[in-house]
C-alpha cells in the first residue's frame, strides 16, 4: 500500500524504543521520516524515542528538510549502496541537534547515501550540539554550491551559562565526495567545543578548489582523533586543503585544531595546512602525514607545533608558541620509500632537531627543500648546523655523510665521519648577498633520475635558524658557495680537512682548528714528516709506527675524563688476599723503565710501592691486607 508506513512496536522487549519502517515507494523521503517522528513516543524527559528504518531504494526522491531534536532517535538504512537517496533542498537534508541541549548520548545514523543537487546553501547531514552520536556507513556527495556541505558540524544555538557543545561523536565508514566542503566546523552561539570526537575512517574526495576540512571561526576541534583517507584530483585542478582554519572571532574563540591526525592521501593539493592568522594548529600523538609523491606545501600564518607526550608538556593546548615541543613519542613523517615515495617537510613550520626532511626525485630536474639558515656572519657568534644526509637512487643501496656548516667570520665546512663525495644527494649552500651575508641551507637531489634524500639536523648552535619549505625544482636564490655532491666545488675555509696528505709535512696558522684523516685508513701522514702548527703543536708518524703528539710549553687542556680504551694500557688495579702483593697486566712493554705510582683503593691509607718488568706490573704493600689497589705506568722516557 503506497505511502503507509509501518510501525513495529517493541517497548516491551528488553526496554527498546518503537520501530518504525518506510516504505519503499513513498513520493517523498523527508516527508514521510517527518511523518514518522511526529508519532514517536516521548520518555519522562519530554525526548522522543524511535528507530526509523530506510528501505533498499536507488534514487527515492527527498524534498523535505527532516528535523531530529531527540538524542532517542536513530535512523538506519539498508546500507550506503542500498538506500540511496536524491536530496533536491536548497538547504538541509538532515537536521539533527539535542533540544533542550542534553548530555546523554544520542543515537545511530548509519546505511544510506544523499545526493545533493549541488544547488546553493545545499548541505547532507547538518548536525551539532549533540554528544555520543555514531555515524557509520553514509556516503554523501555532489552538494558543491555556494555554502554546500556534506557534513556540517554546527554549535548554533546558545543554553544559558552551560552552553552547546558537540562531543565524543564517532565517525566510521564515512565517504564524502564533492561538496564545497567536504566536512565544516562552524560556531554561532553557545559553546566553541568540537572536543572528544573520533573520526576514525573518513574516506574523502575534494574535488577542484574544495575543501576537505574547514574549521570556522571560532570552532574548536581539540582532543580528537582524525583518520582519513585523501583522494584528490588526479588532474586539472587541484583541491584547496585537507585542513583550512578560517579567521575570525566569537565570543573571543578562535579557529583551533590540536588533534591526533593519520592522513594518507594523493592528487594535486593547493595546501595540506591552511591556516588563517590568529588561528591555532597543534597535531598532537603519534601523528603521521603522508602523500603519494610529493607532498604538498602548506600556509601557516596562524601559530603552529607539533604536540607530543603526555599532557605534563601542555598546560594549555592553545598557548602556541610556534615551536616543536620534544617528548616522546616524536610524530611520525613516513620517509617516501616506506609508503611509496614522496617529499616530507611542512611549509610554515618550525623544524626540530631530530625531525627527517625527505627529497623524492622522479624525473629530469634537480629538486631542492631550504632546511636551515645560518645569519649574516660576525666574529662575536657561533652560528653552527650539524647535519646528517642519506641518500642514492632508489634501486642502490644507500650511503650517508655527516657535515658541519658554519658562518662565524666567513662560511666554513666541515666533515664529522667520511668526508663526502661527489653522489646523487647531498647539500647545497647558498649565500643571497655578498661574503659574509646570510646563507640558506638545502637538501638537494641532482637531475637526471629516481633519487631520494633525507637530511637530519643533529644540532643546531648560536643563531642557525631552521626552516621546513616545500620542495621546489626552482634553482634557490643566490650564489652556490658549498655543494657535497661536487667536490670540485669545496671552497678553502679555517677548518682544514683533508682526504690524505700527499707532502712530506703540513704547516697550518696557530689559529684555527684542523684535522687531518684518511676516509678509510685514518692518519697517511709520511714516516718520519710530522704535521705541525707553526712549529709547536703537532703529530708525527715516528719509525716504529707509533702516533706522537707534541704540545708547546703552554701544555695541554683536557675537556674531559682521561680513559683508557682497555684496561691495562697504562693503569690497572689487582687485590690482595691476606697479603703483602698483588699484580696485574699491561697491553703492551714499555721500551724504558716507566713510572709506577700505586695507591690503596680505599678510605684506610697503607703504604705502598710498585715495580714494572715486561708486561707485570707488581703491587707491593707494607702491611697485610685484602685491599684493592691501582697503579698509574708512566713512561719515562718510552
């Protein structure tokens, strides 16, 4: 019978609410929910409770608005693919807020699918000022005109000093497709707070220029969870953002997002962050962002950091700092060749040391991230960036250099393990006015094929300042004054390191410090040739192999304890049981007669003396005791 809805009472049985089903070949969807809702029974609480059922339709015809105001009413359909649904309103499909407001948790929308008629002010789902709803299996799209949403998150109505919220919602199974946004946040009275929600598979497709999520002014997303998967264009025009903070104010709130974010998405983006000035945007937990192939820049003008740890490292998740604040665990950025290639970095972020920056190379440009900048130079600083670089193509097994720049009285370089070569990644540096001006740091990829890099800053000294950019094929600004992949291109600096010496000795100015090594066999200096600074300090390879260092009449200042790599290179310890000697074993002979000097390990003193012969050092006390003792071997001369 066309147009009769069917009711199944269950009241009686173990407490549920009425059932009510529509039937299949009703003139107008909305009409007929609307019909059902009027006969639902209400509690004690004036709320209403029922379930309203979809049928199995393809394309049932919904021209009426339908209004829920009752956390006891649910709507179920037969499914996202069965029930579908053409949405032809010039405003809200479905309506659904808590009136009066309520805590108590609200109820399922779950199995059906709206097509808009991508007319202006056109919107899927509007809800808000509701808490503990579940949202499972919908599938929204084509509401893409002026104001169109699929879902919109709304706190619209103000309830005297309590105020509306929209909190612990759970979202699952959720396909939004072409809407202007996909889902907006928005506050127009009443409480600012979007906090507590999981949205835990959010299967989006922005189309050109859209927005996947749109927080307003003022609306406050915090303590959530987001898990998302991020279809955009794959051609033509790109989609806006996957997170858009809009300016503005209400009641003094501002547009704010801190939440754990799982993003893996794809296609041509404008932005990932696109954050108005005044906004505020934590990711907070073990965030991970990834992109398919590069990943795409972001504008940050509001305040930014990543959040992590416990909650000790954030009294206030809204007093940003725009800095990364380090606890563990740290964030997760997926290095490209994990999850199928891609650069990593954050336009308009502040990096932290530790934090990887990936280059991915696919094609016939050289591509280049800004990582850090070291200031203009000056004598009274100590501007200096420690860091590490890994790379190759991507069917070659990997390699990594370490290196160390530096801008205190003019650019310097240094190596901290091998000394780079000329390779497929690396770092460039390049200085944007004349010597002694500021130098931007990057990582780089040469052209010509598939080559990744990553680049770790392990320390960052005096005013180095680092910086996240989007990767660019865009030769930088500036004059090239260090690039590790061509060593040709090295220029003379201070700090003196070489490969191997091919002259018999090295002189270097007092000033200064150096090094000299061998990437493979450490020191090649000539036999019997040593390596001194201005005739004073210095090493030398004397004839039977052993390394000499030699110091001015100033001496020498250790910053540190003085070790031995084993024992018994120069000192060890032996014990005495009831006795009057004990004795241990040196590494290796002295050729003279060394030094001994032994002493009692303890808090009682006894008198003691020490004798060298070969290799055994002898311990000798003048009384009987079961101490332990140490003796230092010095030579005299060896």
């Amino acid at each position: 019978m066309a147009g009769i809805a069917f009711v199944c009472t269950a009241a009686s049985v173990m407490g549920q609410s009425d059932v009510y089903e529509v039937p299949a070949d009703v003139p107008d969807f909305g009409k007929a929910i609307n019909t059902l809702l009027s006969a639902c029974p209400t509690d004690s609480s004036g709320y209403q409770q029922c379930e309203i059922r979809l049928p199995s339709v393809n394309g049932g015809n919904w021209a009426t608005t339908v209004t829920i105001t009752s956390p006891g009413v649910s709507i179920v359909g037969q499914g996202s693919y069965a029930s579908v649904f053409n949405c032809t309103v010039a405003g809200d499909c479905l309506r659904v807020y808590t009136s009066p407001f309520t805590t108590q948790q609200a109820g399922i929308f779950k199995g059906f699918q709206l097509l808009g008629s991508n007319l202006p002010n056109g919107v899927g789902i509007h809800a808000g000022e509701i808490e503990g709803a579940r949202w499972e299996d919908l599938d929204i799209q084509n509401f893409a005109g002026a104001n169109g949403y699929c879902l919109w998150l709304d706190n619209a109505h103000a309830n005297g000093t309590t105020g509306t919220w929209t909190e612990r919602d759970l979202f699952e199974g959720v396909h939004l497709q072409n809407c202007t946004d996909l889902v907006h946040f928005s506050l127009e009275l009443g409480n600012a707070s979007f906090g507590y929600n999981r949205f835990l598979d959010m299967r989006l497709n922005p189309g050109a220029g859209q927005l996947a999520f749109d927080i307003g002014p003022a609306a406050t997303l915090y303590s959530s969870t987001i898990r998302a998967t991020v279809n955009a264009p794959q051609s033509g025009s790109s989609a806006a953002a996957v997170f858009s903070l809009d300016s503005g104010t209400v009641g003094g709130n501002v547009a704010s997002l801190e939440a754990e974010l799982h993003i893996f998405g794809e296609g041509l983006l404008q932005n990932f962050f696109s954050t108005a000035a005044g906004t505020n945007l934590g990711i907070a937990g073990d965030s991970s962002l990834n992109w398919l192939g590069p990943f795409p820049q972001s504008t940050v003008a509001g305040t930014s950091q990543w959040i992590y740890g416990g909650a000790e490292y954030v009294a206030n998740p809204f007093v940003m700092d725009n800095q990364f604040l380090q606890s563990l665990p740290r964030p997760t950025f997926y290095a490209p060749v994990i999850l199928g290639g891609g650069d990593t970095s954050g336009a308009g972020f502040t990096q932290q040391e530790g934090s990887p920056v990936s280059l991915f190379n696919t094609g016939t440009n050289a591509r280049w991230i800004e990582i850090a900048t070291l200031p203009a130079s000056s004598s009274s600083t100590f501007d200096v960036l420690d860091v590490r670089v890994c790379g190759g193509s991507v069917t070659a097994q990997k390699g990594c250099q370490e290196i160390q720049l530096s801008n205190r009285g003019g650019f310097t370089w240094n190596y901290m393990n091998t000394m780079p070569t000329s390779g497929l990644y690396g770092i460039q540096a390049y200085q944007t006015g004349g010597a002694g001006s500021s130098v931007n740091v990057y990582l780089y990829t040469v052209p010509g094929g598939y080559y990744e890099a990553t680049a770790t800053v392990l320390e960052a000294i005096g005013g180095a300042n680092l910086i996240y950019t989007g990767a660019t094929a865009t030769t930088p600004a500036g004059t090239l004054i260090f690039d590790s992949t061509n060593t040709g291109s090295y220029p003379a600096n201070a700090t003196m390191s070489v490969g191997s010496l091919a002259t018999n000795s090295v002189t270097l100015p007092a000033i200064g410090t150096w090094s000299v090594a061998d990437p493979n066999n450490g020191m090649s200096a000539t036999n019997g040739h040593p390596v001194s600074v201005n005739g004073y300090n210095g090493v030398n390879l004397e004839s039977l192999g052993n390394l000499q260092a030699f110091f001015g009449n100033g001496g020498e200042a250790l910053y540190g304890h003085l070790n031995q790599d084993a024992s018994g290179r120069f000192a060890g310890t032996c014990a005495m049981s009831s006795g009057t000697s004990c004795t241990f074993t040196l590494k290796a002979a002295f050729i003279g007669t060394p030094i001994c000097v032994a002493t009692v390990q303890g808090i009682t003193p006894i008198a003691g003396a020490c004798t060298v012969a070969g290799t055994t050092v002898t311990v000798t006390a003048a009384t009987s005791n079961s101490s332990t003792w140490g003796a230092m071997v010095i030579g005299n001369p060896n």
